[in-house]
C-alpha cells in the first residue's frame, strides 16, 4: 500500500493557535479554487471522497489536516481566487494562509495545484513568491492534462518553465490528470522524498508511465544553503 493510501481527516484548523504541535513532518496543497485540488488528492489517496471533507461548510477557509500512516500529515489549504471581495482574500491569506506557509517549520515542501490550461494565475504567483523565501522545495501539478494535445503540453511546459526561470525560483513539474491516472507514481515519489518516508509504490499503469514528463532543472545548492538557514529538516521529525 503506497503512503497516500493510508490518509484520514485528522483536523481542521481556522486559526493559528490551534495548529497541530510541530513534531510531524507535513507537506500541503494549494490551488486555485476549481483547479482540481481536490480530485488530486482523492486520486493520490485512492478513496474517492477524502479530499471532500474540506469543501464541507465551515471548513472552506480552513486548513484541513490528514494523518498519513508514519506520523506525517498532509495539509489542504484553502482553495482561492472565488471570495466574493477582495477584503475577504485579503483576511484569509494574511490572517492564516501567509504565516502558516511562512513560518510553519514541520511543512517540508508545498504541491502547488495549477490548472494546465491556465497555469500561474496572480494569485499563484504571490503563492509561489511567500513560499519561496522559506527556501523550501515546491511541486507543481499541471492538473487536467487529459485535456491538453501533445504540443500545448509541450508549450505549457516551456511557459512554466520560463517563468519559473524568470522568477528565479527552482520547482519541480509534472503534468497530471486525476481523470486518466496519470502522474501518480511520480508526484508520490516526490511526496515520499520531502517526507522522508519509504515508498511502497504501486504497480504503475501505462497511463501513469506516461506522464513522467520533463521537470524544470532544481538549483540544489542554493536551496540547500536556505534549508540549513532556517533549520526546518532539523526540527521536523
Ligand atoms: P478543487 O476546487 O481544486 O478541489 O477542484 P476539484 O477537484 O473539485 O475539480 C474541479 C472540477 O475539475 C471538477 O468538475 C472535476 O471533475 C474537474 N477535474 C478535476 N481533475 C480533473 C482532471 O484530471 N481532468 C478533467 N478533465 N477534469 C478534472
């Protein structure tokens, strides 16, 4: 049984101070609202109704904590883009979502959710930019592939990757698709990595070979050199 298959609601946290005690190691999940988020985590977890518990009311602003089996937990943050007033935007990423991907020391790397056919929105750019001066690693999900053709992924790829380069940030990329089961096997490698955690995959299907696709190239060193600074895989179990 891979690691994701053991996954089960844990908590559901709307404010900081009821934030689980740091002693497990964690990995979360951001995306626009609709881009498919959910339906990742449900095909990572292989149970079709895990991720649904955070869209239940009272728990859409929250972040909704999963115990995976090990002591690690996996985080759904609050999809965004769709507050009815940018007030509302503005509370729920200052109030919670910006100092828990800022200063939250368990949370080892964030899977970063984007629709394939409308990647980096604003919103994931300031995402990517909060992020990114934790030094920590970030995983993009080009989610929806089933709907790109061979070349519009091949010149999404392009794009994302550029713009990564203009950023100056290094993250890696995959391609998925929760409707075709592609790209299973390679987002739970990388999901087993940052959690440091053996994995036990599971027989990968031709659909699933097929979308280990091209990663933007990782700055090693110099997000080596951050990690140390800020101490995180020290202090995370
Ligand atoms: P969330 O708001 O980010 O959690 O998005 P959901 O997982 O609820 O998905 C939003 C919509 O996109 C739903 O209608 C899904 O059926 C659809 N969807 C999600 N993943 C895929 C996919 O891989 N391929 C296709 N074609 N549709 C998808």
């Amino acid at each position: 049984m891979s690691l994701f298959q053991k996954a089960a609601f844990y908590t559901t946290v709307a404010h900081l101070r009821d934030l689980p005690p740091e002693s497990r190691r964690e990995v979360a999940f951001a995306g626009r609202s609709n881009a498919g988020k959910s339906s990742a985590i449900n095909v990572l977890a292989n149970q079709t109704r895990l991720a649904f518990v955070s869209k239940t009311p009272g728990r859409t602003q929250n972040l909704n904590y999963f115990s995976l089996g090990d002591d690690r937990f996996f985080v759904d943050l609050p999809g965004y883009g769709y507050a009815k007033a940018p007030k509302d935007i503005r509370a729920q990423w200052e109030g919670l979502l910006a100092p828990y991907l800022i200063y939250r020391n368990p949370l080892v790397g964030l899977v970063l959710i984007m629709d394939s056919r409308r990647p980096l929105t604003d919103l994931d750019q300031r995402m990517i930019g909060w992020f990114s001066q934790t030094g920590k690693p970030i995983h993009i999900l080009l989610t929806k592939a089933d709907k790109l053709t061979r070349r519009e992924r091949a010149e999404t790829m392009t794009k994302v990757n550029a713009a990564f380069m203009e950023m100056k940030i290094g993250a890696s990329v995959q391609f998925f698709s929760s409707l075709k089961r592609e790209g299973i096997a390679e987002a739970e490698e990388k999901l087993c990595e940052w959690l440091e955690i053996a994995n036990e995959p599971r027989a990968a299907t031709a659909s699933e070979n097929s979308g280990k696709l091209e990663k933007t190239p990782t700055p090693r060193v110099a997000r080596q050199k951050n990690r140390s600074a800020k101490g995180w895989s020290a202090r995370a179990k």
